[in-house]
C-alpha cells in the first residue's frame, strides 16, 4: 500500500513518466501501470499447486467423508482417524498428516459437514445470575501426580469467579463448595445455571424440565435461589463458566502445581482467585474487585445458619467391627449388632452413637475396600492376642505410618519375656495407654523406654506419667510479724557425752 502511493505521487509530482518511476524505485513498468489504475494492489492469485502425494489418495478421504454424511454423529471420521487408515491401507502412500488434516477441513466445509451458529450478546444484571460447573486440572502432591475435581462458580456481571479443589466431584463436595462460594461473593445469586450435573439431576426430562435430587431441592430452598439448567450437549448455554475454567486453568494452574496437600492446594485457588480481582475484562472500565463489590449489595443475603451436608444413614455393626457406607467398610469402636449413624461429608466419613461421635475416617471413594482404625480393635486383641500379628488394621497403621520401629523393638522384647501371647498382650496394653495419654506422647515414651533398655508396660505408663511425680519446691514467704516467735533450733550436743563416757553398769 505504502509503495502504492510512493509511485502514484512520483508519476504525478516527480519524474512524471512511468519507465522513470520504475527505475527510480526499481520496480517492473508493469507494477506502475496498476498503482496509476487504482490506488489499492490488486488481489494476488496464486495459482493452483500440483498435490502429487495428496492426489493418491484424495478419492478415498472424499468417500470417507461421504459416507460419514449417514453415520452417527459421534462415530464419524476425525483427519487423524483417515490418516492412520490411509497408513494401514495404503502403505506406499507418503503423505504427511497435516496435508490430510487441511484437505479434510475444506472438504468438510464444501459438504456443509462444518456448522457455524451465530450466537446473541448476552448483558447481566448485578446479583442476577452466576454459573456452575466442574473441571479437571492435575496436581503434585509431595511428588505423586494426582487428578482433581475443580468446583467453579462466576458472577456473570461482575466476572469474578471462585475455584474449590476435591479428590472427587461428589455431591456432599458439590454442596459444601456452594456454601464457600456464597462467603467468597458475601451473599447469595438468585439465579444459578447448571450443566446437569448427577449431584443435582436424576434425570433429564423433556424439554427444560428436570427431575432434580431431594438434596439439591432441599439446598436449593435453604440458601434460596432458583436453578436452571443447560440443554445437553449444548456447552454454549454457560459459556461465561465454560471460558472461566479454562483461562484458570491455563494461567494459574501451569506448569502443574506441586503442594503439599488438599488444603493447601485450597488456599494457593482462593489467592489466586484473589489475585483475579484486579483484571479489568475487554469493554469494561472497572476491574473485577471494583464491579464484585458494587454486586455484593445486589446479592441475596446469606443464610443465619448453613445448610448441613452430610449424607446420613444408619448402618448396622457387623461381626467384624465395621459399618457399610457407600460400598465401602469403617472400623467402629462398638459391638457388634449396634445400630449406628453414619454422617458422610466430602472428606471425611463420621460414625455417632448415643449423641457422640465415636470414630471419624477418611472419605474411601473406591468400591468394596475396608478402611479400619487398629485402636478400635485394641479391646478385642486383649483377649485374643493371636490375631495381632496378621491383622489387617495393622498393616494399614504400618502402611500410614502410625507403627513404627520403635513399637516392633518393645513388642519383640515383650514377647521374649513374657512369651508370644502375654507379650502380645502386654503390648495392647501398651497401645491402650494411647487412649488415656495421646498417640504422640505414647511414641514418645516407647522412644525412651527402649532407648533405656526397658520392656515393661509400667515403664511407660511411667514415663508417661514422671512429669506429675515431680514436686515443686516452694518459694520462701515473708511471714511478717509472725516472725517474733521463732526460736533457735535445739542442740542435740550434750547427747554426744553418751557416745564417750565409760558405761557405769552391765546389762
């Protein structure tokens, strides 16, 4: 464009001739005639290249691609797929993948295979309306690679979005999410919009309508706020979440993040989440902080109390100790045929009994797995000490790190001197302690007894127990007036005259 001009004003002000101007500017005579024409370049045509390699093999892409025309939607051909069968069943074919995939995505076009739909700006009221989804993103924890679950909800006015990380998308994590969004937002939307998430929808119905679960209605009445849900397949009904989960992920969630556990993986999301406040979005003078505050008065004021989560039921004790929750088996300290009840949250499984709690696992999200606690076992072993041994509660203390070596010395010394079934017993004694004194100060004092040599089960108890033996001296006291009554202390001297005279008499 600029050479353009450079020419048209040389021929009109300057040298005036066309073969002067194509030799001042080393141009072709021809390029001059068109910059006098017409002040915009012509349109380049680039001819048509021969596609040898491509040529092969065209008529099998085009009748893939044909036949696709009747098969179902989600079973058609991908370039990548042609391209592999292209290798399998045309192994002299040498053409490259990316010459494939660009022939497929201008055949595709020209058979109106490709669909593009023109979507309407939408505008949001303040407090009006925010969405909700989940997302995958991977995390190292201590070094183990591990996939979560990512709850997400953004204000559509404001922007402002708020990210929670679960090991699993279940509908106690669903809910309890909710309830942190709402303190993030400092209050209630009045219109949430949802894929149909299972924690939410039993079943989709016809049209809009949906058969939602008891706990997501109940919920759902408590913070008050109405639900909509999104037509299937139709990602674009939410895009605002949709775009959300993936800009989060890309900047705050890459390279992968290496933490050390759930919780702190938690509070790096809130800072981050924080951090977005002072993005300014296109077409908007405010930044996200500025807009979400002046939302916050908008917004449906927050419940007195919350709603409780968890899940009960009220499994029975079987004769191995253990309640059935969710598939899975917990250890309980209780007898068995008690019936129990069993309050399930996102990350923690809590057995009550009698108005108390009893025992509280981690949340096992497998199928069919025994997650046992040994101290519930402790008072069973006392009677029968030959089951320790091979227990299955001890291998999982041993596997989480809660038996250590110290307590395999103390136990071997107390088998070698009281024999393998007092020894035994002699060591649930020693567990027993736990109870009373706490499982840390109990390593500790198995640490120092075998340290010291001892193998006893009052030798502990005494360690444990030494820092009460210790009398404090008193601190000496002004005692006052009361000072004129003290006396000397008496002398014991003349008894001495015992001890030297000569004896007067015989017995």
């Amino acid at each position: 464009m600029e050479l353009f001009e450079q020419l048209r004003r040389e021929h009109e002000f300057g040298i005036g001739t066309v073969a002067g101007v194509a030799a001042k500017f080393g141009v072709h005579r021809r390029m001059v005639r068109q910059a006098l024409a017409g002040a915009l370049p012509p349109v380049h045509q680039y001819p048509s290249r021969v596609k040898p390699k491509l040529d092969g093999v065209v008529a099998f892409i085009d009748g893939v691609l044909e036949a696709d025309r009747r098969a179902l939607r989600k079973q058609r051909h991908t370039a990548r797929r042609i391209y592999r069968r292209i290798l399998i069943e045309f192994p002299g074919a040498s053409v490259a993948e990316s010459t494939v995939r660009n022939h497929v995505r201008e055949r595709k076009r020209q058979m109106g295979l490709v669909r593009r739909e023109t979507f309407v700006p939408q505008t949001y009221a303040l407090g009006q309306e925010a969405q909700v989804d989940w997302y995958e993103a991977w995390v190292d924890f201590d070094g183990e690679r591990t996939k979560v679950q990512v709850f997400a909800m953004r204000s559509m006015a404001s922007g402002a979005a708020f990210h929670r990380a679960y090991l699993n998308a279940t509908q106690q994590a669903f809910l309890e999410a909710h309830e942190m969004a709402f303190d993030y937002f400092g209050g209630v939307f009045r219109l949430l919009r949802y894929d149909n998430l299972a924690s939410a929808v039993r079943k989709i119905l016809r049209g809009h309508r949906r058969e939602e679960t008891v706990r997501f209605m109940a919920f759902r009445s408590h913070w008050r706020f109405s639900a909509e849900f999104c037509t299937p397949a139709e990602g674009h009904e939410k895009g605002g979440i949709e775009g959300e989960g993936g800009y989060f992920r890309r900047n705050h969630l890459v390279p992968v993040p290496w933490v050390a556990d759930l919780d702190a993986l938690n509070a790096s999301l809130i800072a981050d989440c924080r951090g977005d406040e002072a993005r300014v979005l296109a077409g908007r003078a405010d930044t996200i902080g500025t807009t979400m505050a002046v939302e916050r008065d908008h917004l449906l004021p927050r419940a007195a109390e919350g709603f409780d989560i968890a899940e009960i039921s009220f499994p029975l004790v079987d004769k191995q100790g253990c309640v059935t929750v969710k598939t899975n088996f917990y250890s309980v300290p209780i007898k068995a045929g008690t019936r129990v009840e069993a309050r399930i949250r996102p990350l923690h499984v809590e057995i009550w009994h009698g108005g108390k709690q009893i025992a509280r696992h981690e949340r096992c999200h497998q199928r069919r797995q025994h997650v046992l606690d040994l101290e519930h076992y402790l008072d069973v072993l006392s009677h029968k000490p030959g089951a320790f041994a091979g227990s299955k509660p001890l291998a999982q203390w041993r596997a989480a790190g809660r038996w250590p070596d110290c307590y395999d010395e103390l136990w071997e010394r107390l088998r070698a001197r009281h024999g393998k079934q007092n020894g035994t017993r002699s060591m649930v004694a020693v567990l027993l302690l736990g109870r009373e004194f706490g499982h840390d100060r109990l390593r500790a004092a198995v640490i120092s007894t075998v340290s010291l040599g001892a193998c006893d089960v009052a030798a502990v108890r005494y360690l444990l127990t030494e820092a009460r033996l210790h009398k404090g001296r008193p601190e000496p006291i002004d005692v006052g007036e009361l000072a004129r009554y003290d006396r000397p202390m008496p002398s014991v001297a003349d008894y001495d005259v015992l001890l030297t005279a000569p004896c007067m008499g015989s017995a």
